[in-house]
C-alpha cells in the first residue's frame, strides 16, 4: 500500500488471483506451472475488486495456456480474515491460495484477527490501482466541489459507503480525504461493505451519499451513465476517465490500492516456487497485460521474499496511518 499525504502513507495497487487444477498445456508440454487441483479463494463476495481480478487472472491463464479449469471460489467474512483464517488452517496445503489485498491488512487490525498475514507464504503484489469517488446518476452533487462543500457543513449526514471493512482502501482513502478537507474523521458516516458488488446497490439506490471503490469495479457503470465520476484518488489522472485527481480538487492527499497473492504456511520450496512460476509467466502474458490495461490496474509485480516484506512494511503503515487518524 502507499498512501501518498502530507500525513502519512499507505497505498499501493492491486489484483487477485484464483483456480483450481493447473493441467496441461494444449501440446501437453510441462511448462512449470501444472498443479492439479489447485484452488484459489477469493475472501470477498462475487463482484468486489478481488473477485473481479480473481476470475481474470484465471481467465487470462486458461487461455495463455498456463492451466485449465480453474476453479474459484468465495469465503467472504470481516473483511477478508475469515478467508485469511481458513488459509492458514491449511498449514502446508501447496493446492490453495487466496486473492487479497491492502484491505485483508487493514481487516486485521480493525477485526483484531488472530492470524495475520505473516503467517502465510507470500506468493506476489500483482497490481496497484486507484479509488475513485462516484454517486449516482441522479445524485444532486454534480462535481468533487460539490460533495466537499456539502461533506464540510455536516459530515454525519452524508454517508459514504465503501467496499471493504474500517482499515481497508474504501475506508482510508475518504478518511484521509476527510482529514485533508478540514474534517474530523471520527465525524465522518462510513458504512462498510463486503466488496463493491454489494455497494453499486447502495449507491445506485442513493443510500450512501457517495462510494469509493477501485477504479476497475465500476468501469462499465461510469461508461454507462448509471454512476458519475467525481474523482480519482491517486497522483495522476486515469486514462480514459474525465475526472481531477484529489489533489486538483484541492486535497493534500493521494492514495492508492494493491492486490497479490498469499498461500497458507508450511509450503516446501517447491511447492512455493512453483505457484510463484505460475504467477510469473501469467503476468509476463499478453492476456494479462490487456487486461490490466482495460481494468485500469498499474503493474506492481513483486514476488516472493520482496513481497513478504512489502507486507510487513504495509502492515505497520496501515497501523500507524489508523493511529494518526484516531480510528
């Protein structure tokens, strides 16, 4: 996670990844990354950022040829930690691993889970990626300066709803806009949700003033007209979108989101490298890099050891950052 602000620092990017058995290639070639039965979780509902870059990725790897019937499935529950419990409980299972991201570091804390992500094998940082900050078609605030004027006079009263747990990416990103607006954050309405699929709802049904989720969760919405772009939280404007960066609007703050891969503990060296393998030769195929470049997610790879210690890094700066907020 790197958060870019005056105050502090989080953020990062993101992706997902899922699936079952890695069998063969069509030429029936050991390309290095066939693991029958493999299985990946996605510890959030069906439509959220990790689901969505979850199926992609097994998707992208089906027709790279990496592996075939990729099964993914969900074990959504406080933010990602009851995924993140059920991994770990499977000390040495090298067939399961489990999409997550900057709000599984977040659920930890705020959850105050027993199991953290230290205690799982780190496998890769797939991508990094921007919130956005959207409303309804229909929602009377029509620019960023309109919702600010109106959040400033009564923070309480204009809810914003976000798809992950307090500590996770749609919970920070507005709190930290909050912050840099003039806004108490303990003052600031956050109704929490497990994944944008479950906000679009809300939003769409106006029960949450605004939403903040990841760029690639709403792109059809935002192309359709059914949601209004008002901003982009990271340091520069996103291709393709019409919309200013917080600090265009005056805000002294960025942020951005990650997502990666983690495996349960316990793993021999080979099982570990061999997803990692899988990994590697998924990002490095053009199927991967259209879809990064279509779901607007920057590249982040990093992996093994490199990743264990982003992780490490990422989880005493969502600590810090929650401190310095008063959350």
């Amino acid at each position: 996670m790197r958060m870019r602000t005056s105050l502090a620092l989080l953020g990062a990017a993101l992706l997902v990844l899922v699936g079952p058995p890695l069998l063969t290639t069509g030429s029936g070639a050991d390309t290095g990354t066939q693991i029958p039965g493999l299985r990946f979780m996605v510890p959030n509902t069906p439509g959220g950022g990790y689901d969505i870059t979850a199926r992609t990725a097994a998707k992208n790897a089906e027709d790279a040829g990496l592996t075939h019937n990729i099964e993914v499935f969900n074990l959504p529950g406080a933010g990602g930690t009851v995924g993140l419990t059920r991994l770990v409980g499977e000390h040495g299972n090298g067939k399961l691993a489990m999409s997550m991201g900057l709000g599984v570091v977040g659920a930890v804390h705020t959850n105050k889970s027993p199991k953290t992500l230290g205690d799982t094998t780190p496998i890769a940082r797939l991508t990094e990626e921007q919130d956005i900050v959207v409303v309804a078609k229909d929602s009377p605030y029509k620019t960023i300066d309109d919702l600010l004027a109106a959040w400033k006079k009564n923070p309480a009263k204009l809810p914003v709803g976000g798809g992950s747990s307090p500590g996770g990416p749609d919970h920070l990103a507005p709190m930290l806009m909050a912050k840099a607006a003039g806004i108490e954050p303990k003052t600031v309405n956050y109704i929490p949700f497990d994944g944008g699929g479950e906000l679009l709802a809300s939003i769409l049904g106006n029960k949450v003033a605004f939403g903040v989720s990841g760029v690639g969760e709403y792109l059809d919405q935002i192309k359709s007209g059914e949601l209004r772009l008002l901003a982009v939280t990271g340091p520069k404007r996103v291709k393709g979108l019409d919309a200013p960066t917080l600090r265009e609007a005056g805000l002294d703050t960025d942020f951005t989101n990650w997502r990666g891969i983690v495996a349960p503990p316990g793993l021999t060296d080979a099982e570990r490298d061999k997803l990692v393998t899988l990994v590697e030769k998924l990002h490095d195929s053009p199927e991967w890099q259209e879809s990064m470049k279509k779901n607007g997610w920057d590249d982040a790879f990093l992996t093994g050891e490199k990743f264990g210690d982003f992780l490490a890094e990422q989880d005493k700066s969502v600590d810090s950052v929650l401190k310095e907020l008063g959350l």
